[in-house]
C-alpha cells in the first residue's frame, strides 16, 4: 500500500475529489471534512442529497419530499459541495460540463451510485423542481383508480404497500415475474410469505411468473392515462390508469464511459472492479464505494458504511501509517421492506432472524429514517431553506489549492450548468 497521488500541492492540503453525493459520498466527504487534513470537494449533478430510501413515500403524503431533498449547503466546514455534472473521469483528471480544464485531485473517490425509474429516484437537479414532480405524482397518485406496478422487488413492493395503506379503495395490481416476490431463494420462506400476506389483506393483486412487456422508451418513467396491457404468460389483462416501472436501477456510469478508467468496469455488471481496500484496480490514490463499486450488495446502509470506512482510510494513507484495515465485506446484508407507514417485514444478518410488522413500523416503515439522514446533512425538522452558493467563503481555497482563476472558482461555487435531459430519461 502507499499512496502516490500530485505533488503539486506540496504546501497545501491535499485535494479530496468525491464525485457523488449519494449515501456513499456524503459519508466519506464527512468524515474526511472533520479531520481538517485535506481540501474536500464534492461534487454533485443536483444541490441537494436524496434520502431515496423514503422517496415511496412522496407519492402519497403530502409535504413529504421536502423532508427528504435534503440541500448540501451545511455537509462540510472545510470544504466545498460544488453542484456541477462531471463529464469525464479519468485516472489525472476529471471533467465536468461548462468548464474546459480537468479538475485535479490528490485523492479520487467515485459514488456516482445508481439511477432509478422515477418516483423511485429523481433526475432534477434543483429542489424546488423535485418537489414539483413529486406534488405532481401524488396528486395523479390520489386521481387514479387502477393502478399498475410492474416489478415486485424491493421498490415494487414498497410502491404497493405505500398506497394501499394510505389509500385503501385503490385497484392495485403488482406484476413480477419470478414465482415469489423479490428474488427466489434467497430469504426464507416466512420472509416471502410475510410480504405477500400483508400486500393481499391491503388488497393488492399480485401476479408472478409473469411479464408485462413496455415498449423500450418507457422505462424510465411511470406512464399515464388508461391502458390495458396483457401479460404474456398467463394471458391475464390488466387495465390501469397510472402505470409504474419498478424493474431495477442502472449504474451511473457514464462519466466512466468517457475516461481512461473505461477498463476498469466489469464488462457484465457495468460497475469499477475494486480491491479490498476499495481502490480501483490498479491505482492506489482513486477508489470506488457504493452502487458504483462492484463490491457488495447494492444497498444504501452499506454505500453508507463504505463511505465512512474509506474516510478513515484515506485519512490513515495519509499519515502513512502502516498495514491499514481492509473493507469487510457483510456477507448476509440486512433486507428491510416496509409495507405503508404501518407494516412490512425483514430479515437480520444475524442467523437470519425474520422480522414482521409491528418491529418494522418501529425500525423503519414509520419514519423510513429521514431523521437519521437529515441530521447526518445537519438539518434537524426545520424545511429547507437552502442557500444560494453556500460555500462562496471557500473561493480563496478553491483558486489556490485547485489553482483556479478567481472567476472560475467563482463560477465552480455557484453551481455550473448541467446537461438537459429527455423528459422522463434518468441519469445513468
Ligand atoms: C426506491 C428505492 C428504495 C431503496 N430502499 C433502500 C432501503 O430501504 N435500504 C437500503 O439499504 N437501500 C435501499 N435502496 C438502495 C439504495 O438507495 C442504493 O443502494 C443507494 O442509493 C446507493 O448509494 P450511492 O451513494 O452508491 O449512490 P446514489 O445514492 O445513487 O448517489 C449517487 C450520486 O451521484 C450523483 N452523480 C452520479 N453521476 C454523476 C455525475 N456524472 N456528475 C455529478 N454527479 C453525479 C447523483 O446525482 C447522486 O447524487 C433503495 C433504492 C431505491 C431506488
């Protein structure tokens, strides 16, 4: 182990480059930030964090999406979040849209995670925008009748489980296409069997083994007005007013596709292949956490975890102390499905415990941990009042220790543009 890295910033502190901010990059730049060592620069595409563990929950409460859009502005004391889309990634520089020059880094980390079919995720990269669709969707949310959920993992089930608790009279159908509910074989039974129990008394129709077939452009989006589909095994017809796709999330790599780390992905996954010390192979100064990385499960307590573990890894190649810690892999993640505010069921990593409802509400299905990751941003219950350009106090650090002119630090702390996006495509 040892780190190379850039010696131009001999006198300086060294450059922490984080390119994401999702649930793996807000940990590390945390962590990284309180040390004091170096000079933390996120960057995000949106000014805000997602809480996407809760944002189910959007499409039938109202007010709730402002909880979980949780801006940037009070994450680092030392360093900046620069809202900015990177372009290119590259193993001596980064590229980000509205700016020619690569950026430069002493230390590397890409958490560009994953994208997902709106509700699930957004695409905006303003709040206010965010909480627009999301106002839009619950209110198509509280005018359908029928509604359809394709896909019955994870985020199909809790899609079905939010609306059929808050609105009982809702026709729900839930289409997956594997016999049981998430993926078979995997949890134990009375896992499966919890899911699906408590689904039906809320009313949902479930069929498995079977396909609804969209045509390829509509992925990305929910669909609206009415339509029939029929399934293609059983033949069963299904007529919806509100259609939503819920068939699984696609690595944000395409920052990745257009730099000298292009190798480095795994062919079949589309993700970094990472050492235990989760550097991409072959460099010992960038590194790859969460849905981005091709380590482990791909879940937000554990891009959460790897962020904070890599945090004090840097720190300590920085100190060059010897014989760091490898990452330790969970090899039985914790599978946690909320089902409404009231309900759901979960397995534990620890002999496989199976958990139902009533611990569920206390654990997760009530609040879906939006306290935890508000004040993990420093925001307590207050709503958002985001500031414009919160790090502007940064602009002498930013000109000197990433050797930019005044103007275009400037224009880095203000937020550079990003590029626009087909209506309803996601960002991968
Ligand atoms: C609806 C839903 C519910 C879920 N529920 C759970 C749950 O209950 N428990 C659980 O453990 N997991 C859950 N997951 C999975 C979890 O959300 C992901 O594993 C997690 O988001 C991964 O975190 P991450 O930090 O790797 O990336 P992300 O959270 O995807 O964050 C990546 C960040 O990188 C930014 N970015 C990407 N590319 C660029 C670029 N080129 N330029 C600038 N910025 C860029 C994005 O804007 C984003 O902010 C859920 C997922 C979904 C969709």
């Amino acid at each position: 182990m040892g780190v190379t890295g850039s010696q131009e910033n001999n006198e300086k502190k060294p450059v922490v480059l984080i390119v994401g901010g999702g649930y793996a990059g807000i940990q590390c730049a945390k962590s990284l930030d309180e040390t004091g060592l170096f000079f933390v620069v996120l960057i995000d595409r949106k000014s805000y964090f997602l809480h996407n563990v809760a944002t189910l929950r959007a499409t039938v409460e109202e007010n709730f999406s402002q909880k979980i859009l949780i801006p940037y502005d009070r994450l680092l004391t030392n360093g900046c979040v620069v809202k900015a889309e990177v372009t290119s990634i590259s193993h001596d520089g980064v590229q980000v849209h509205g700016r020619n020059e690569p950026i430069h880094f002493d230390y590397l980390v890409i958490a560009t995670g994953s994208s997902y079919a709106f509700p699930g995720k957004v695409a905006e990269t303003e709040i206010s925008n965010a909480i627009s669709i999301y106002n839009t969707i619950r209110e198509k949310v509280n005018a359908s009748q029928k509604i359809l959920i394709i896909g019955g993992g994870p985020v199909g089930i809790e899609l079905a489980g939010e609306i059929a608790t808050d609105f009982p009279g809702k026709e729900i159908t839930l289409v997956h296409s594997q016999p049981t509910l998430l993926y078979p074989n995997v949890f134990k039974q009375k896992l499966y069997s919890s899911i699906q129990d408590q689904l039906e008394i809320l009313n949902v129709k479930i069929i498995l083994n079977d396909r609804i077939q969209l045509p390829s452009n509509q992925h990305t989006n929910y669909i609206e007005g009415k339509n029939t589909y029929v399934t293609q095994t059983s033949k069963t017809s299904v007529t919806a007013d509100l259609t939503f796709v819920c068939t699984g999330a696609h690595v944000n790599n395409r920052s990745l596709l257009n730099g000298s780390l292009k190798s480095k992905l795994n062919a079949q996954t589309g993700r970094l292949i990472v050492n235990n010390y989760l550097q991409v192979d072959g460099f010992e100064n960038i590194f790859a956490v969460g849905d981005i990385s091709d380590k482990e499960t791909k879940l937000a307590y554990l891009a959460a975890e790897q962020g904070t573990y890599l945090g004090k890894l840097i720190a300590s190649l920085h100190k060059k102390k010897s014989n760091p810690k490898e990452y330790k892999v969970n090899p039985n993640a914790a599978i946690l499905i909320s089902i409404g505010r009231n309900g759901g069921a979960g397995q534990l990593p620890f002999g496989g415990i199976t958990i139902g409802g009533f611990l569920m509400k206390q654990i997760k299905s009530k609040e879906l941990f939006t306290s935890r990751y508000r004040s993990s941003m420093n925001y307590g219950s207050d709503t958002q009042s985001e500031t414009k350009s919160p790090y502007l106090n940064k602009l002498d650090s930013v000109q000197s220790i990433l050797s930019f002119s005044e103007e275009d630090a400037r224009n880095l702390l203000a937020g550079l543009p990003t590029k626009e996006l087909e209506p309803g495509q996601d960002f991968s």
